[in-house]
C-alpha cells in the first residue's frame, strides 16, 4: 500500500482523556479512532493487524474442526430467560433497547444461549455429535469502566468457539485438543513466552476450565507463575488445596500481573439442561449434551500486543501481525521515485507486503513513522544510494543500518 | 469441506411464521437461520456465500481508490445533534440504549456522521484531498416490519463508502467511477441483465443521486425501465420534468417492480457544514469537503440472489457466490470411498472447491441436498460408474445428466 493512499496521518499526541499506552499509541499511529471510552473505530492499517490476528485464530480453529458461523448482536429475553441471565443482577453488563412494537432486546455480551437454541434444530442423535461451531463476532459488554484501551471494550471482537460433546470423555478430549490449539495461536502472536495456561476455578470444574494469561504490567490480574512446568494459578484459588492437587509449593511460584487473553470452560450440561438441547444415544436413552465454551479476544490480544510490544519511538509488530513487513522509504526526485517504484512493485509481486512512503516528506519525519507504525523492517532508497547500488536496510528492533546489495535485499525479506 | 463435518442439516420445512422465499429457502438448505423478524444468524455455508458477495464488493471498491475502515455500532448522540437525525421522529429506525453511567447512546443505522467527525482528524488541506474511505458493518434498524427474509433486515450487513472531495468537479467524476463500479458488482453477481440505474430523487441534486434497482416480482419499489438506455426512473419522479431532462418519452418505459440494492448519493456539504469538516484550499481559503455516499447490502443482494435463482427444488446459485463449484457424490462402499476422497483431494488442490457428500445416506437424499443447496454442478462416483471409468456430471440448471471420463470431468471444472 502507497502512505500517499492512506486517509490516515500519524499524530505527535493522542486525545487528553486517553490513559492507556496500547490506545495512545494506536491513535497515534492512525491504527485506531476513539469514539467513547472502550468503543474504538478500526481505520485501515488497524484494521489489517485485526485481521491478521483473527487469521491466525481462525486457522488454528479449523485445524481441529472448527465450523466457522455468525450469530447476532440483538437478542430476544426469553432464550436468556430460560438460563437465568437475562436479569442485569445476574449479568451486568447487558445493554438492553427496544423493539418499535416495544419487546425488549439485549445486545449479546456472549453467545452460549442462542447457539445452544440453535443447536436443537441439528443435534437430535449421537451421529450429530460431536460438533464445533464458532465465530468472530462483535460482542456488547456495558462496562462500568473502560480505561485500557482495545484491552477492555464496551464494543469489541472476541471468539468464541462452542463444542457439543456426547459424554465427558469426548468432552476432554476436545478440551486437549483446544488447550493445545490455543497454545498454538499465542506462539504464533509472539506471545507464547509470557502466555500461562492458568488455573482459574476451584470447584467441581477446576480440573476443566483455565485461563490464559499474558504477563504485562497494566495487568488487572494477579498469578502465579510456574515457570518450570509452563503454568500458572489465578489469584482467587491460589490455595494450599489446589497447590496439592497439582504438586507443587509456593516456593517454586513468582507472583506477576497479567492479561487474561483466553479462556476454555468446562459448561458440562448447564446450557443443554436449561434449555433441553438433548440428543438420543446408541441405546436410544435421551441426554443432555455436554458443553464447553472457548473464548479469545482478537481486540484485546492486539491492544496487549501493541501495549508490550513498544518502545519510545512507538508500536514494535512482531512479524506475523504486523500490517507490512516493510516500510519503503524514498529520498529524492525522478530517479529515487523510479527506482523505488519498480522497487516496490517487484516486493508485492514476490507477495512481500510492504508499506510505500512516496509522500513529499523529509527523510526525518518518513522515519518517524515507518518508527511510530511499528513496521518490522525499513528500506530506504535515495539517489546516493542508488549510485553505489546499494539500500539501508534496518530492522525496527535491535536497529543498526545496514547497506545491502539487491540481492542481498531480497534474500532477506523472502 | 465435507458434508459429514458441516453441523447443519437440510430439512422439508421452514419456520411456519417465516414468509419470504429466500428466507424459507436459505434455512431450509441450512444457510441461515431465524432469531426473530429481520435478524438472522449465518451458518457456515451461508457465511461463506456472504462473505463471497462481500469479497467480490470489497475488490470493486479497492479498484476506485477505496481505504477500508471499520467503524462503531454504538454511538454517542451529540454528532447526530449536530446533523439533526438524533431524534426519532426525523431517523425513524433508531434502536436507542444506555451507558451504565446513564448516557444515551444509539445503535448506528447508518455512519455519515462519526465518519464526517472522524475524518476532522485527517483531512485539513487541499492535499489531504480525495479519500475514499468505505467499511463492511452490521447495521442496526428499527423497522416496523420486517417480513422479507434476508431483504430487510434490522440487523444486516452493509457496505458504505464516502467521498471526501474538494470541489463538484472532483466529486461528479468520482460519483461516475463508483457508478461504474456498481455495474461491475451486479455482473459479477449475476444480476447485470436485471438491474438498472434509477433516477431516485428530484431537485437539484437529481443528476447526482441515483438508485441501483433489480427486477423482481417481490420488490417493494415501483420503477420505468428503459431497456434501451439501460436506465430506469423510480415512480417517485416518474414526471415530465425528469422526462424530459433524459429525453425520453413514457411510451419507451416498462413499469417494473424492483428491490433498490444500492444507491450513490450526492450529500454536498450537507454533513461538512454541520460538523465543520472544512480544508483550506491552494489560496489559503476555507471551505467545506464535498461529500457523497455509496451504499450496497450484501446480505440483502445475497437474499435476493437466493429470491431470484432458484426453483421447486431450491437455490441456484451463480458461480462467483456459490459456497462451492461442485457437490460430490459418493455411491457405495470401500471401493466408492477410495475414489471419491481421492477426487475430492485432486479438485481441492486444484483449487475447485468441493462440497463432498460423504455421509451414509441414500443417493436420493443426496441429490435433494445438491440441488436444495444449489450447487451449480453435481458429480456423481459410484462403483457402477468406476468400473466403466465414468463420473455422472449434472449442472444444477440446465440439468442434463451426462457420462464423463475423467480427463472430460477435469477439463469441465477448470
């Protein structure tokens, strides 16, 4: 993509009311408008990282049998009746509004109800099962506060994948399966060294419901990290009960704050009971169907990535989300322009994505940006340059220039 | 995909309070389904025929020059204020809610005026001029009735862009881009023989505003057609004056009812003025940005599509937006299955996309399937046919069975 076609400009400062450094920098950079606090606008390079990050989870929800669908934002009460969590006392985050006939309608924070209601209409024997249905979706959560940015929205993305297990036993095997899926998709974020499995619940279901968490200091969520054994435990059942149960003491556990970036709960037959979603089997004996429920914030993983992957100069993208690999930058006149052009149009050819700054700028303030958007690698061309047949090449971290041939060029970015 | 890992099923009957041909169609071959009036939830071969339609869209507007943006559902109310349509007698559609704190805040059911606000930030001089910013959203209206299916929905995707131009000038030879960009999507979609150019509007802006209308017997607009000149006049200004303007007479017009599945609005400065979107100019003078608006609903063009290709039997769909190119078949055990996956992983690397019936049901329920889904071509292995080394080849339309061998079969699909 050519700067000179993006609406958006980079800005020195963020608005005054803006406290998060994952939002200020977003903004900064044009990734991200402000609305209200915790509902953002996603202009066109932030849009790109968003669905970078959502193809990720995506592929990594196919590869073990994802079935991709969408459900809606407004909802009527009496499905969230049946459940018990139409009651802002039970679920209080709804926000609610009205038909023009006057019937009340929620916008959905989740989904387990109407896809459980769905679900009637094509699960009725053992051949239906198992099934896994999911989606990216924007979800509505009317929060009291919304101070951090993309990491807590009252207007956001989030996906959530829902299996219907037979019995049990299917059940946790499924819920291996995404556990691992999961530790897939934050390897491939570049989050995966400060990513923690954690245990989040005691009860009956400890065993079958985790967090994932992120290690970050703006983190609303205190654990318990194990390094050794790659887990963690969450504060609310950080108890010597559990401790047992998983064979190890408080002296092998560091205390960090943390980002909950996922979750894979164990619903057993709570949704099917309520709202009699049963299935027959082998036998011909009727029973509920067993339910797990898997959610990841594609929002709020951007939001933690921009806010741990930054520096004084701006957004640092680990490659992967980045919303180019490259950024040209141009220095000169009719044979820079030329030079670059050809450039350019020989990277994306090659499927390289690379970010063009063909503005009429200074070097200084090009280089500002390509530093502010967080690109992974600039490439610069000038008229000097061209004469010894030569680029700069500088990558965004650990950012000594180099000079590089052509060849060499290209052997680096392929 | 295979059949056997799709959730859905097809089924002989629609909701009994569900009235539209496209909507009873899509649920009953599993493509959507009914939350309430005018709110549906896509499976996954619906979403991927959406998402086809939107995809075809998105390319047309990339070629104009289009910067894709994604904004907000949740609005605060003082833009609207600014712009006068806050209040529900003068937008008629609202869905209106609440912030915790007790802020009213409004579900947008379209985006004129956060885009003109946003855009304060990035337009300022001559030089910041055209942009064409566009975005996929879900949009919220509050129709009273809602008894069209995918037609008119009160959730529903829509594509919008917006023209931010200097001056008339600039403005008038865009609005004749994107009018031709239209053109482009309906052939795509296969409705270019069908679909016509509309005079929608009187008064000064008449040249500049226009509907796009497709043909059809449930379309709630009545509209004159000039098969001729490709245009039509829609009964609101069917008059002398906009006769006259195009020259024609009454006794060359066909009255027609039509669905509006687009529209190109010349705005002026309408928005500009109320929320001071203003550039300075060469001479270092103020004015206010032209702007006009291009809308097109995917979900509506994709329900009409399902309305207007189908049959007794189901949908029919166009290639471009069918949720794949061939149905497969699979006839008979071990030998069968052998043949059958190996041809669906042939035609899947070649990039064919196959939807393969492998479940263990009868032939008949297997065609019925294939052509209640419509997909455009049925291929059909059975033992029979490997031992003669024919495939059964059936194009949904048109429907003749005929033998192929496979170097035939392969050299069809390609």
């Amino acid at each position: 993509m050519r700067v000179s076609q993006l609406f958006t400009k980079t800005s020195k400062t963020a608005p005054g009311d803006e406290v998060s450094k994952n939002a200020q920098l977003l903004i900064r950079a044009g990734f991200i408008h402000k609305e209200m606090a915790g509902v953002y606008d996603y202009l066109p390079l932030g849009k790109i990282v968003l669905n970078k990050v959502i193809d990720v989870i995506r592929e990594e929800m196919d590869a073990i049998g994802g079935n991709e669908l969408s459900l809606t934002a407004l909802q009527q009460k009496d499905v969230w009746e049946a459940s018990g969590r139409w009651d802002d006392k039970v679920m209080d985050v709804w926000f609610k509004t009205k038909l023009a006939n006057g019937s009340e309608l929620g916008l959905a924070p989740t989904h387990e109800e109407p896809l459980t209601k769905l679900m009637k209409s094509f699960i009725s024997s053992y051949k239906d099962l198992p099934v896994y249905p999911y989606q990216f979706q924007i979800k509505f959560r009317n929060e009291l506060r919304s101070k951090s940015g993309l990491m807590r929205g009252r207007e956001f993305w989030m996906k959530d994948l829902y299996s219907f297990s037979r019995d049990q036993a299917e059940h946790d095997a499924f819920y291996e399966r995404i556990s691992e899926a999961y530790d897939r998709v934050y390897a491939r974020l570049g989050l995966g060294d400060i990513t923690f499995k954690t245990f989040a619940s005691g009860g009956s279901f400890a065993k079958y419901s985790h967090e994932f968490q992120t290690l970050s200091s703006v983190g609303e969520d205190k654990i318990y990290v194990h390094k050794g054994k790659n887990i963690a435990i969450n504060e609310e059942v950080y108890n010597d009960e559990v401790l047992a149960s998983l064979g190890i003491t408080k002296d092998e556990l560091v205390e960090e704050t943390a980002v909950e970036v996922g979750n894979i709960f164990t619903l057993g037959t709570k949704y099917s009971d309520a709202l009699n979603l049963n299935f027959t089997d082998e036998d011909g004996v009727s029973k509920p169907v067993v339910m797990g429920s898997y959610g990841i914030g594609p929002s709020r993983v951007m939001g933690l990535i921009a806010e741990h992957f930054s520096d004084d100069k701006g957004l640092v993208w680990p490659e992967n989300v980045a919303p180019a690999k490259v950024y040209l930058v141009r220095i000169g006149a009719e044979q820079a322009i030329a030079h670059a052009d050809e450039l350019y149009d020989e990277l994306m050819a090659k499927g390289v994505d690379v970010l063009y700054d063909d503005r009429d700028e200074r070097p200084g303030t090009k280089f500002a940006d390509a530093e502010l958007m967080g690109i992974p690698y600039r490439v610069t061309v000038s008229d000097r340059l061209i004469e010894a047949g030569q680029y700069e090449f500088t990558p965004r971290t650990g950012g000594d220039t180099t000079l590089l041939t052509r060849d060499e060029l290209l052997d680096k970015l392929n």
